[in-house]
C-alpha cells in the first residue's frame, strides 16, 4: 500500500483527539503512512512546500474538527480561518485543490461548518460527508472510521515521498513499541493502582497511577523533577495541547495532572511527547 493518511487538524482545538487517532491507524494499520504533525518538517524548509508534498502523497486528509475548529481567533481577535496564511486553511485548501478524498471527522458535539461559514476555497469541505469521533465512544467510532479508510487505500497508486517518522516513534520502532507493550500490561490489569514510571538513563521520567476512574489513568510529572525552562514546555504541552491542570501540594511545589484514557498507543504517544517537547530527548532504550 502506496497512498498515506494526512491528519489535519488545529492545536488549540483538537491536540489530544488527533494523536490519539494518529496512533490508533500507526497501531492497527502498521502499512499505513500516516503524516502527522509538523515536527518532522527540517529546519528551514518551506512549510508549505513540504505540507504540499506530504498531501500530494496521500490519498485521504482527515479534517479534524473540533468544537471550537470554526471560531478559533488569535490573539487579535480574528477568526484564524480567515487569514489566508493560517495552516489549517492552507492544508485544506490544497488537498480540495489536489484532488485528495477529504474527510471531516466531528469531535464529540463539534458541528460541520456551513458552505457559508467556510472561506471561499474551502467551501466544497461542507459537501464532504463527515465521521464522527467521540471520547466516549472512541475505540468504536475510530474503528468504523479505519476500516473505511483502509478499505479505500487498499487499491491506492501514490507514493509516499515524505520523510519517515523518528525511529523511536515509528510504531515498529524499539522504543515505541516496547512502551505500546508495557502499557498492554499496565492497562490490561484490572486491579493495578500503583504507579507506573517510565524513566531514560539521565533519571527523567513521566509517571501514571490507576484507581481514579475504571477506564482511565492519570499522568502525574512533579513541577520538582523539572527545570524552569522545562516548567515553561510542560505548561504548553500538558495544559495548553492536552487540558491538563496543576493540583498545588505545598511550599511552591505542584504536579501536572491530565486524565488519559486506557489506551496503549495513545500512552505511548504522551509519554514520547513529554520526552521530545518537555526533555528535549526521546529515550533511547
């Protein structure tokens, strides 16, 4: 299978929900190319050249649309959507133009966007028949929306030209899937309420605790393990992309908390996010 998967989607509105449906088709569909993120794209290059590339290699785009995807405004004011020069607009626009199947998927009470609420080239984005992804439901809805997919890239004839993943967070990598592996067992004992850590050679580790809720586990990073500059990139990632909170403990100290659900591939994502974004270093072993 030649065709790829490009997921787009905006940070402030979808984060969490999109790598959690990046890993579930980099788990399940391990011949599917999946291109996610802008982390990969080298230094320099034009953004916009290497996203048109990347779309040019895949066959479908899914458009992740969150509740607040259509009135998202920056720090002005403005509705991001209607800057020509904003990504997600930019990404869409180029795959309606390059032909690709685009595919809406509608986040738990997220609603697809009206033809007249759209800028004039993504209007043809209200034609596409849209999915919907709920948290609640995830496993479920992220299946019915994979099979499809697969299905429709089993026949695909492009090539995939875009760089592959960082070795240690491609799903067959030794990292990646030594974590997927642990986190089968973790999340698989019914009973388990200890804690469990994932740490590197240096001592800088990410820890999780069942017990708050049946289906759930809790990440847990002490602001004491960090640095300040780190404190700055944990506030980002875990609060900002993820809604996280803090929860004060006393003399200055307090720990980031974010709700997580049992799923393996998506632990596994978390914790290699902590370590490239907060650490600056994905483990090695």
């Amino acid at each position: 299978m030649a065709g790829g998967i490009f997921i787009s989607y905006r940070r402030s509105d979808s984060a969490a929900f999109a790598g959690r449906i990046a890993d579930f088709f980099a788990y399940n569909y391990d011949d599917v190319r999946v291109f996610f993120d802008i982390v990969g794209i080298d230094p320099g290059a034009d953004f916009v050249e290497t996203i048109r590339t990347r779309i040019q290699s895949s066959e479908i785009v899914l458009a992740i649309i969150g509740e607040t995807w259509l009135s998202a405004a920056d720090a002005d004011g403005a509705r991001r959507l209607d800057n020509p020069q904003d990504f997600v607009r930019l990404e869409l626009a180029m795959a309606l133009e390059l032909g690709a199947r685009v595919i809406p998927v509608l986040l738990d009470n997220a609603q697809m966007p009206g033809a007249n609420e759209l800028p004039k080239e993504l209007a043809g984005l209200a034609r596409c028949n849209a999915e919907l992804v709920r948290g609640a439901a995830f496993q479920r809805d992220a299946q019915h929306l994979g099979e499809f997919v697969y299905s429709y890239l089993i026949d695909s004839t492009k090539t995939v030209t875009a760089a592959p993943l960082a070795e240690a967070r491609a799903v067959d990598g030794a990292v990646k899937s030594s974590l997927v592996a642990a986190f089968e067992t973790y999340c698989g004992d019914a009973h388990a309420e200890d804690f469990m850590i994932v740490s590197d050679t240096s001592d800088r580790f990410v820890q999780f605790t069942r017990g708050g809720t049946p289906d759930g586990v809790l990440l847990d990073l002490p602001s004491a393990a960090l640095t300040e500059d780190q404190l700055v990139s944990a506030r980002r990632l875990l609060m900002e992309d993820y809604s996280g909170e803090t929860w004060e403990y006393g003399d200055g100290e307090f720990t980031f908390n974010l709700d997580l659900p049992l799923d393996p591939a998506y632990l596994s994502h978390i914790t290699l996010d902590v370590f490239e974004h907060i650490y600056r270093e994905l483990p090695s072993v």
